[in-house]
C-alpha cells in the first residue's frame, strides 16, 4: 500500500487499465483538484493489481474505497486483496443489470450494502418563501457546527464535512445557521458552481424539528441560489419524511442511485 504523493505515477497506474471491455468500471469522478487536496494531506493511498487501480481515501476510522477497474472480476479480486479494515465505497448508477453486477461484485468481496441515496433536482422555479433569517456562519462557529453534524449523520454514508471543508463554506458564505442557546438548531451547507447548486446537509436538532427551522434554512438557501438552473441533493432512499418534505419544496426524483457498500472486519468478527 503505497501513499499517494506523485500524480505521474497515479496517471500511470489509471493509464493501465485497459478500457476496452464493456465492463470496465470506476467510482472515481473526484476531479484533481479534489484529489490534490486529499493527497496534501496524506489522505489518499493506493493499492494496484493487474486491471484494477484501488484509491483509498482517509476519514476518520474508515476508508473510502474508489476504483478504476478493467472488469468485474478484476475488481472484486483487487477488492479481496485489502488488508482487515473499515471501507465503504459509494456505487452510483441507474437501477440496471450493470449497476446491480457492480453491487454484487462489492458482496462477493465482503462488502454489504448500508443503504442508498436517490437524486433529486430542481429547476430553476417562482421564488416564493418568505425571508428565514438565518445566519451566515462564522470561523467561530465552525467547532460547534462540525459537532452538531458529526452527532447527527452516519459517516459511512454522508461524507461528513472535515474543518477545513467548514473553513471553505464559510468563506464563501455557504453554510447557514440557525442559533440555539447552545450551540446550533439548524444547519444547511451547499456549493454553488456556475449554474448548479448542490444542497450538501440540511439538518435540524431532533428536538427542534417540525417547527419551522428547517424551512427557514431552505428559504434563505433557495433565495441565495435562485439564479441556479437546477439545484440537486442526495437523499437517504427510504427517508420518507424528508422526500415529501422536498417534493413540497419542488424537487423531483431523478433516475440516478448511490448505493453505499460497507465492509466492517470489526462487525464481521
Ligand atoms: C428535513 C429537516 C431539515 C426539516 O426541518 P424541520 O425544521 O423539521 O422542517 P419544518 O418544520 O421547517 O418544515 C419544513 C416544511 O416541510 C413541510 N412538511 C413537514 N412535514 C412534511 C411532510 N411529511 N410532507 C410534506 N411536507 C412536510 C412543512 O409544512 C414545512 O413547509 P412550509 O415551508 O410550507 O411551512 C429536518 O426534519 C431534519 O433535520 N431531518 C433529518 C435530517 C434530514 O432528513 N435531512 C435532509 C435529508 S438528508
């Protein structure tokens, strides 16, 4: 298992996977700078075998696993071969027989499925909702923010944002607060590039919820992004409750699927 520090050797390991077969496969769409920055901070290693290319990604307790693979089965040997760990990996495609040779070739090497995340997107629509006066947040509220989110998602599925993400959002005035007495209510961070804005976490304090927070939050995101042609998110797939609550707000369901996959060698002992 190599650390990942030099791009030539990176593009020439990816460079080897022959892309002729009509399996070839990958979950990799990180763009460099995307992957330079996870390799500055000495995130990413790499693990290779003939036909497949394995990115491992840092986070917290566990891995994130991308590949790049001639075929399957090359895959689910490259697979195989990773040493007892934590790993998830995030599979996105249609609900099709490729998607679903894909998953299986995830199971066989010891992966389960978690859950999965549907698409939904929005088109540019009437702005209509009342101001919510939130907050922009500031650097101060970072820690209680990073908090707020690490008690409240699922970090295999939900790409929990580190600091330096926060620090990002902040400068570019993307994450929105409502404050509580002690700490955060509310909390809704996005990127907007261009025409796209993307809805990254959208939460409320269980105990907070029901109450008109989260819509406050949507408002203000919703006016800041209004020039936006579409906006999309990721939503937990058997998440009723927050489904109809986007639907209410104009977002429709998309084709597209996240299928999580976890190996957990803690679990499986
Ligand atoms: C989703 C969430 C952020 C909403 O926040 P909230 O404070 O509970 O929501 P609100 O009370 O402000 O209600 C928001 C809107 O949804 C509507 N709504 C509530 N329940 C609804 C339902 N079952 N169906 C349709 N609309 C619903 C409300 O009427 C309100 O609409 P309005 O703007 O017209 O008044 C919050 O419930 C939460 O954190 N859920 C868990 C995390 C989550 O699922 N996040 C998003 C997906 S990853």
């Amino acid at each position: 298992m190599k650390f990942f520090r030099d791009w030539q050797a990176w593009h020439d390991l990816v460079n080897r996977v022959p892309r002729v077969s009509n399996q070839y496969s990958t979950n990799l769409y990180a763009d460099q700078a995307q992957l330079a920055r996870w390799g500055e901070k000495g995130r990413l290693r790499v693990e290779a075998i003939e036909g497949a290319v394995l990115l491992l990604r840092r986070d917290r307790d566990f891995d994130h696993v991308y590949h790049v693979a001639r075929d399957l089965p090359a895959l689910q040997q490259a697979l195989e071969a990773l040493p007892p760990g934590r790993y998830a990996a995030d599979l996105i495609g249609r609900d099709d027989a490729r998607h679903h040779d894909l998953c299986s070739a995830y199971r066989a090497a010891g992966f389960d499925p978690r859950t999965h995340l549907r698409r939904m997107i929005r088109k540019r629509a009437a702005f209509s909702l009342p101001q919510g006066n939130t907050a922009v947040a500031t650097m101060a509220d970072v820690k209680c923010i990073a908090a707020f989110l690490d008690r409240l998602l699922d970090r295999f599925v939900e790409q929990v944002p580190e600091p330096d993400e926060l620090h990002e959002a902040v400068s570019g005035e993307r994450l929105l607060l409502v404050r509580g007495s002690s700490g955060p209510t509310g909390v809704l961070m996005y990127d907007l590039t261009g025409q796209l804005a993307h809805l990254r976490f959208w939460h409320v304090d269980p105990q907070s919820r029901g109450a008109g927070i989260g819509r406050r939050l949507m408002a203000d995101f919703l006016s800041r992004c209004r020039a936006a042609a579409r906006t999309v998110l990721w939503v937990i797939g058997d998440n009723e409750r927050s489904i109809a609550i986007y639907r209410h707000y104009g977002f429709e369901m998309d084709s597209l699927l996240d299928h999580i996959m976890v190996r957990n060698e803690d679990q499986r002992r």
